[in-house]
C-alpha cells in the first residue's frame, strides 16, 4: 500500500521546465532558468536560478522581482554574468550585466534583443535584434534603432502598425514559428562594447541575420545570413562581418541549422547542417574555410552518435535549450543522440574519435562546460528534467532538483523493450507503461502513441502526457518506427510507405502478448506525422477502438500553400503541387480512405498551426461528418496556438488539450477511470 496520489491534470500547471545550463570557468557556481507558468495569463514566466555545484547550498533565484531574465552567460574571468531581461518594459528584454551584485543595462536597442553571445577576450558582446526596416514600421529606421521603444511610445507604435497591412511579394511568406505571416521584422546583428557601453549596428538590410558569434581574437564576427529568395528562402549561408560592417560570405547553397556556427583556431568557421535526399536525412558538422568555397564535413564515429542535435519530440523542457556545440581546445563538445539516448559528446577533431560524455539512457536538453566539467539539463523516464554536473571522470550529480510534487504522486515505471520488425532484420526500441494501480489478471486498455517528424526519436525521458493516461487506467506504449533518427541510415527509410506501419502494428501486437491488454480496448495517437500515421491506421485497419488525430495531417496534397510545410523541405512536400494535380493517383493523402473508417475520432488542432494547417484538421473533420455521419467524431480547435501547442503552448490550452485526449480514450476504451472533479 501507498499514500501517494494519483497524477492529476492540475499537475501539469506546476510543472518547472529547466533551460540554458551556464557554469562559471572556474567552475564553482552554476546557473539556469526556470520557466513556470503564470496561473492567471497561462503563459510561461523565466527566471534565473543560481545553483552550487558542490552541492553545499540549495539552488534558489537569482534576483527578485516581477521581471523576467533568460540566456545566462558568464563572462571570460567569471566576475560578470550578463543575461537577457524585459527589468522596466515588458516584454522587451535587453542585455544586462551584473557584477558585484549590481546590475546594469547593456543594450537599448529598439525591440530588444533576441540573443547574444559573449567574446572570447570579454571585450563585446555580440547580439541579434529584431528590427523593422524603413518604411515598413511607423517610424522605424536605422538611426533610431538603438533607441528602445517603451511606454506609450510602445502602445502607439504597434496600433499603427497593426492598422496597416502586411504586404506579401515571397512565394514563402507564412511560417508556423511566426504563427501565419511574419510581423516583418528581420533579425540584425550589431555589438556591445563592454568597457565603453558604445552600442553599434553591423547590418541592417533586408535580409535575416542570426546567431552571431565572435571569432578568438574578437577582430569578427560570423553569423548565419538568409539571402535567398524563393524556395530557399530557408536556406542559410554562413557570413563574416568586421566590426566596421564589411562582409565575407563563407558558403553558398547549404542546407544548414540556424544554430551557432563554431569558430575555429585557424579561423575557420565550424556550422552543423543535415544532408536530405531521398532515403536520407543525417546531420553532419561542416567546415569553411577563409574565402567561399565548398563545404567539408568533418568526419565523426556515425555508430556513435547520429549527428549534431537530438530531434527529439515533446521532451519536457522550455526556452533557450543553450548551445549546441562548443570548442574546447582540439575538441568539439556537441548535443547528439544514439539509439533514444541523448547526451553530450566530445569530437577529437584531429582523429574524429567521439566519446560521450554523460551519461546513458537519458535526455540531456542543453549543457555548458568548464574545468573539465559538463553541467546539463537532464531528463528520465522516471522524473522531469533537473540540473546535474559531470565531473572528468564521468561521475554525475544531480545539484538542482524542482518538481518536488513528484514525490506525492504514485508513478509507475516505463518498461523499455525491443521489438523484432516486421523487416527481419532490426529491432523496434520502444516503451510500455502499465496503468497506475496495476493488478495482475486484470485486462486493460492501451493507447499506442506515435511520435511526429517523421526524422525525430522518443528519447528517454518523461511524458507528462503519458503518466497522465496511465492515471486515467490505461496502458501507454510508445515505440520509434522506421523512419525514426538515431538507429542508423538504413531504419530512417520507410515512414511514408509500410515500413513504418507494420512496425506500429507488431509492436502493438507484442504488447498485447504480455497479457494484460484488451485487445478490443486499443485506442491510436500521434501528432503531425503521427497524426498522418494515425488517419492512415483508422482508414486501413478497425482493430482500434478509439482514435485522436493530433496536429492532423490528412491531405498532404493542400499542404502545398496554406501553411509551410509545402515548402520547408525538399522531400517528400515539394512534389505536393504534383500531388495536387493528380492526386486521384498519388498516394499522400489519407482523406481517401474515409469511407472505411470505423473508429470514432477525436481531430485536435491549434488554429495557428502553420506546418500541419489548420486547414487539414477543417477536411477531415468535414469528410467524417458527410461521408461517415454514423461514426462519431469531434473537432477540438485551440485559438491562437500553433504546431508547438503540447511543448510550448499557453499551459491551459496544453491542459485543455490532454483533457480532451484522455476524456476522448476514457469514453471509448472504457477505462473506468473519470477525471477528479
């Protein structure tokens, strides 16, 4: 017997999400950011946290205030800590230093600054700021720039603005992160000069600029720049700037990540970007040299680690995750994944010998490192993620710990298991959790939950989501088909064709032969590609009794200009517009199989969402009702949300959201198990 409770929807509104890991050179203090959320807005509140490594004091806040700060970085002799903070206009968040326990505001740009990053001398900052150029905002031009907008100023500013119209001349002109058309504003680059506080502008043109970062002797800067037009308008290039603006180009026609590019001692400019085709999709690290020329990638142990980044889905993690990848020396510290495990691994760039660094069966969500150290974020299957330090060893402690309300509720354990596949030659890795209060001889539902992408991974980690159906007296399993990430080239083919679905169905099938499943009580989930998957599992099979289509994904045809997946990658959505024209004979498109739908459904869409449109969740919901009218079905829209609802949504519309999916699954599997008043 226990006298733990049972997870309650209401827990998800105290969840504390853990963000961009800082840790002093010398390695003696550590600090983070905590995002809550605000009970009477919804939305998330950042606040930085200052831990001891040495575990000798508890962590607690860093300021106090009703202000919000974020991206924590410590300067090169670790006397300053400079951070981002809306202190005075909200929302506006600026470049703010604190040293000897005072505080002082760095930047005054116009809008504020979106990021930064600190010079290897400590001499400047580099920074990222929205802007508007002249003529397309009330008032905006670039000798006013430096100068914030707050106050009154700010109210009659964005009335005028949003009085006049947005004209549109890009055949790519809305985006889901921009949640439809862009607000107009391009991202600039300029500097912060630590000793004088003289703040200056490096470009302001017509294009974006991101992430910019200064070179070791503090002489330049490089940054992504986005100069295409067109289909590639996407398409990064890696740029040089001087600090009196002049410009080098570094690449030309990549496909790159808008993550921070990596200087090098020789003064090339490391960058992570993917290589897509077909039947691949892997990460690479690339470098340039001094002049444009052709990428080289650098090689590293691939049956080590996928490549730079996780493509994780739904981790339970908020905010700046914090760099990516980091020189250290001769080495290249760097975030990758292997097999569902994410961590942090160090790249000999010498002999291309990769090693992890942290541990195993775990999801790390941003790190930082000094002295010889690695300190993280870190989730597991058994508890959100909290703030641990490796030391050299390899020897991990954990020195943040938040979410104590975990130690009330009873949480079952996620059995992790492999699963032969249907092709006879690789393994299906996935989970299965039991329903809380398990009793052995009793059947139960399951849901079987399918993740997006389809290039992402389910990581070792914890899923609110999950837990929170198992409390609800269901069975979860959760498995990554082929077309998943991390498992080697050869497993990323097959998500679109039946590959993939035939993995689904003999990971449900195994299990059901554990025994305590009700075959006849299986519902079927998944989002943006798992919502694909899901309409395409109900139009082929009836053996689930319930279904919920999240982020759905049904015509892949309409794609093609109502939002931007159309239009973000290459393959497999450029052919939508074929697609389109024939789509009698294509076959991207689940909406056809409607009439041999026999499952009731549950369609949950934001209406914001611009990578799986709205629109797609509008024709399933309206061909279910014409041609299935005896089959029910209920369309839950959520206003104003976008693709990111579950991870980074308004936390009443995540916890509407989830309501809507276990009420759906408890009514059709008949779990018996209601919501608490």
């Amino acid at each position: 017997m226990t006298n733990k409770r049972p997870l309650q929807i209401d827990d998800l509104l105290q969840v504390e999400y853990l963000s961009s890991p800082a840790l002093s050179p010398c390695g003696k203090t550590a600090l983070y950011v905590v995002s809550t959320g605000d009970r009477n807005t919804g939305t998330f509140i950042r606040k930085i946290w200052k831990a001891d490594p040495s575990g000798m004091s508890k962590a607690k806040a860093l300021f106090e205030g009703d202000f919000q700060q974020m991206l924590p970085r410590f300067s090169p002799d670790g006397k300053t800590v400079y951070f981002l903070s809306d202190e005075g206009n909200p929302g506006v968040f600026q470049i703010w230093a604190l040293k000897d326990g005072e505080r002082k505001k760095l930047t005054h740009l116009r809008h504020g600054i979106s990021w930064f990053s600190v010079a290897e001398n400590g001499k400047a900052l580099a920074f990222e700021a929205p802007l508007w150029m002249e003529g397309t905002a009330p008032g905006d031009k670039e000798d006013n720039a430096l100068e914030e907008l707050s106050g009154v100023s700010r109210v009659d500013w964005q009335k005028a603005k949003d009085r006049a119209p947005i004209h549109i001349t890009e055949v790519m002109y809305k985006f889901d992160e921009t949640y439809g058309i862009p607000d107009g504003s391009l991202s600039q680059i300029g500097v912060v000069f630590t000793e004088s506080g003289e703040e200056k502008l490096l470009t302001y043109e017509n294009v974006h600029h991101r992430k910019p970062v200064f070179s070791p002797d503090g002489e330049k800067i490089a940054c992504w720049r986005y100069p295409h037009g067109g289909w590639k308008k996407n398409r990064g290039e890696i740029s040089v700037y001087t600090l009196d603006g002049a410009r080098e180009d570094r690449t030309e026609n990549i496909i790159g990540l808008d993550e921070m590019p990596v200087w090098m001692e020789d003064g090339s400019v490391l960058y992570s970007g993917y290589y897509m085709s077909d039947t691949d999709f892997h990460g690479a690290f690339y470098k340039t040299g001094s002049e444009k020329d052709k990428p080289v990638s650098v090689a590293f142990d691939e049956k080590v680690c996928w490549g730079p980044g996780a493509m994780v889905t739904g981790h339970t993690a908020y905010g700046y995750p914090s760099d990516p990848a980091k020189r250290v020396g001769g080495k290249l510290l760097f975030e990758s994944i292997h097999c569902g495990s994410t961590g942090v691994y160090s790249l000999d760039l010498e002999n291309g010998e990769t090693k992890l660094l942290t541990g195993e069966r775990v999801c790390v969500n941003g790190f930082d490192v000094a002295e010889r150290k690695v300190l993280c974020v870190e989730g597991n299957p058994e508890h959100i993620a909290d703030l641990y330090l490796y030391d050299e060893t390899g020897e991990k402690r954990l020195i943040a710990r938040h979410n104590s309300w975990m130690e009330e509720v009873a949480l079952p354990k996620a059995e992790e298991v492999l699963v032969p596949s249907p092709d006879g030659k690789s393994k299906i890795h996935g989970w299965i959790l039991k329903p809380a209060g398990f009793e052995e001889g009793k059947k139960y539902p399951a849901v079987l939950d399918i993740h997006g992408g389809p290039e992402c991974v389910y990581p070792f980690d914890w899923w609110f989501e999950f837990f929170y159906l198992s409390a609800r007296g269901m069975a979860v399993i959760w498995c990554d088909p082929h077309g998943s990430i991390s498992y080697g080239s050869d497993y990323q083919e097959g998500a679109w064709d039946d590959i993939a679905y035939e993995d689904l169905m003999a990971f449900t099938d195994y299990a059901v032969s554990l025994g305590f499943i009700d075959e006849a009580r299986i519902g079927v989930t998944g989002g943006s590609y798992g919502g694909y998957m899901t309409n395409h599992i109900i139009g082929r099979t009836g053996r689930f009794a319930a279904a919920v289509s999240q982020r759905n994904l049904c015509n892949r045809a309409t794609s093609y200009g109502t939002g931007d997946m159309g239009s973000i990658l290459e393959t497999p959505f450029r052919g939508c517009y074929t697609s389109l024209m024939n789509r009698m004979k294509g076959g991207s498109t689940t909406i056809k199989s409607i009439d041999k739908i026999t499952t009731p459904l549950l369609i949950l869409h934001a209406t914001n969402d611009y990578r799986c449109s709205f629109e797609q969740g509008e024709q399933m919901f309206i061909a279910m009702k014409d041609r299935r009218p005896d089959i029910p079905v209920r369309f839950a829209a959520f206003p104003g949300e976008n693709h990111g609802l579950t991870r980074e949504g308004n936390m009443y519309a995540q916890k509407g959201h989830l309501l809507e999916m276990a009420d759906w699954f408890a009514k059709y599997l008949d779990s018996g198990v209601k919501e608490e008043a």
